[in-house]
C-alpha cells in the first residue's frame, strides 16, 4: 500500500483541494461571523469533509476500473435527469 501511495497519489491535487477550501471557509467565516448566517460556514465547513473524503476515495480508485464503468456511469447520468 505505501508503494501505491507513493508511486500514484496526486500530493499536487490535494494541496490544491485543501488550499481551496480554506480560502474558500475563511471568506465564509469572515463575512457570516457577526451574523445570523454563521450556521453557513458549519454547512460549507460539512460538505468540504465530504469531498475530501470522496476526493481520496477517489484517488483510490485504480483507473482501470474508472475506464471499464465509465459507459454506465454517462448513461446513468443521462437517464437521470
């Protein structure tokens, strides 16, 4: 598992992910901190654990398979809507 992390973790993106999202939370707090819209930044604050928890599942992910399910995953989508 370490080789694999090292070999094909994108380091890169996820700084780039967590560089985002803090300036992204810091301008949410610092606009709704004095105001009745505080709960904003917990909800923004959630959703971005969320995706980070799926950004590294994501990672995971060999591409192989990405490639194999991809076919569905567009029609699916296309049924979706």
């Amino acid at each position: 598992m370490a080789t694999y992390i090292k070999e094909y973790f994108d380091f890169k993106l996820l700084i780039t992910f967590l560089a985002l999202i803090t300036i992204g939370l810091v301008s949410i707090y610092s606009s709704t901190a004095d105001t009745p819209q505080y709960f904003t930044f917990y909800r923004q604050l959630a959703w971005s654990g969320v995706g980070l928890i799926l950004l590294l599942i994501g990672m995971f992910i060999p591409l192989r398979e990405l490639e194999r399910t991809s076919y569905f995953v567009y029609f699916f989508s296309l049924i979706k809507r």
